[in-house]
C-alpha cells in the first residue's frame, strides 16, 4: 500500500517559496503547513513576511500565528506535534499537504531525520542566561557541545539559549544516528537562485517591508508587552529594528544590517540544503507548469 504523498518547498530565503507553495496548491488541490519559526507567532508579520489572506488566494494556511510572543516560546517538538496533526486533518480532507518555510530544521524533523528535544522552558534558567551577552552564550555553548556549536547560528541569541536549555537537561543536544522512517512519500522541490537576483529581491523585500509599516509592527509589538530581548531573539529584521527604535543605531544601520544579515542568513539556508541529496533543483523564476509531470508522476504512479 502506497504512503500518503506529502509536497515540499524549500529555498533561501527571498527566494519565493510561499508564491511558488500557493501555486501549487491551486493546481494540485493542496493546502499550505508553514515551517517558519517567527511566522508561527501572532503579530509578527510584515517582519517575517508573513503571507497575506489576499495573497493566499483562498488557499487555506496552517500554523501561522498560532504562538504568543509574550508568553509562548514555540519549539520544534511543538512543531512536530501540531504538524503531524495538521498533516493528518489535511489529509483526511482528501487534499495534498504543500509544507514551505524557512526553518529548515522543522521540516527535518517532519520527515523524522531530526529529533526533537522534549524539554519544557525553563526560566530560571533563561533568565541567568540572558544576562550574558550573545559572545558569551555561543563560548558557553562551545564548551558544552562542540558538535552543536558547529552548527548553529553564533549570532543568534534566541537558539544559542535554547541549545543551552536543552544540554542543562539532557546533558548534549539528541543526535539522529539513523532516520527513521517516514510514514509518507516526499517531494521536495528546491528553489535554484543566483546571488544577483537573490540579493536584488533581498534589498527590494525590505524596501517594499518597510514602506508598509515593519517599523511601526515592532513597536506596536513593544506598546503591547512583547519584550525587546524577545524581539532580538527572532533575529534580523525583528533584532535590528528594535536596536534603532532604542537608539543604538541609526536608521540606515538600521537597513544595511538587515540586507547583510539576510544575505548571510541565504548562505547558510543554501548550505544546509545543499547537504540534502533528496531535494529536487530547479532554476529560479519556477513555473508550475515545468513541475506538473515531475509532481503528477510522483502523486499518481507510486
């Protein structure tokens, strides 16, 4: 008997990948899992481009803004659990799950070549931790796991504190030494775009952002109680907007971190992907029509 077959966009960021996933599930009868761990939170959404309903086009949406910045902190294992429940309610509709976003890991961990570490928040610990600054975190982190210090972001404080969290009470981060197997059928189809481009849709996205108020998303953020700490830890454009709206730099600092952090940040995105010998690449811009057969193969005849 054949495996439920599950649908997967993936790229750097900029890249084009919520577009490309609604496409899809136009052709394809599909609905769309978000894999993006800033959009899985309630008002974080020019920042984190957050697609909008009118851009949904009717396509229905999951696990977007389903977390309170405030209160929640949203961890893979979380994600694991909501999308396995997701996977299945779509399904049972009878339609074609489509999962996109850039947070990698969350998808690895759907496909069961990641585990996810069951550890709960812990604050007092959080709280000691985030007294340190993020050099100091990342020092920390080398010492009690090298392996993991290797492969995470040093400049994201968010994570670095995570990873701590989790080694505080396991003793290291859980490795998977053999994937398990899935209970679905993947397709993932990559999005192959040069640097140029990439870096030109970058330096728009952000002008287009913030000429559409991202400035003033975060300081509504503020006025409502989210924490400035909070809002550093989800990074770019979250981190650097909060650091000039507390005058620690100016307001083209401001703009010049962003597109170099989100350059940054595509480089690492395609490194990691690129270790993934499963991925199908295709050339940016992709046209649902040079994905048909490719995707009509593997949905009816396996």
């Amino acid at each position: 008997m054949s495996k439920p077959k599950i649908l997967t966009v993936v790229g750097p960021t900029a890249s084009g990948k919520s577009d490309l996933a609604v496409e899809l599930a136009l052709r394809f009868n599909g609905e769309v899992i978000s894999a993006d761990s800033r959009q899985v939170y309630k008002g974080l959404d020019i920042g984190s481009g957050k697609i909008t309903t009118e851009e949904m086009r009717g396509i229905p949406h999951h696990l977007l803004g389903v977390a309170n910045p405030i209160s929640d902190t949203y961890t893979g294992a979380d994600f694991l659990r909501d999308g396995r429940i997701t996977l299945e309610g779509i399904l049972g509709r009878e339609k074609l799950p489509i999962v996109a976003g850039g947070t990698f890991f969350w998808l690895e961990l759907l496909r069961g070549r990641k585990a996810a570490a069951p550890v709960p928040p812990n604050l007092t610990l959080r709280a000691k931790l985030e007294e340190l600054t993020t050099e100091e975190l990342f020092t920390k982190l080398q010492e009690k796991d090298v392996t993991r210090a290797n492969n995470v972001d040093k400049n994201n404080r968010r994570r670095l504190i995570r990873s701590l969290e989790i080694i505080e009470t396991l003793g290291k981060i859980p490795e998977v030494t053999q994937y398990t197997e899935s209970p679905y059928d993947w397709i993932i189809i990559g999005i192959d775009i040069d640097k140029q481009t990439l870096e030109e849709r970058i330096k728009n996205r952000l002008e287009k952002r913030l000429g559409t108020g991202m400035v003033e998303e975060v300081k509504n953020l503020l006025e409502k109680g989210v924490s400035a700490d909070k809002l550093i830890s989800f990074g770019l454009e979250y981190r650097y907007i909060t650091e000039y709206l507390q005058d620690k730099i100016t307001y083209e600092e401001m703009r010049e971190q962003i597109i170099i952090k989100s350059r940054q940040f595509a480089k690492r995105q395609y490194t990691w992907l690129k270790a993934d010998p499963d991925i199908i690449w295709k050339k940016f811009p992709i046209t649902v029509n040079e994905l048909e057969v490719e995707i009509k193969a593997f949905l009816y005849n396996n």
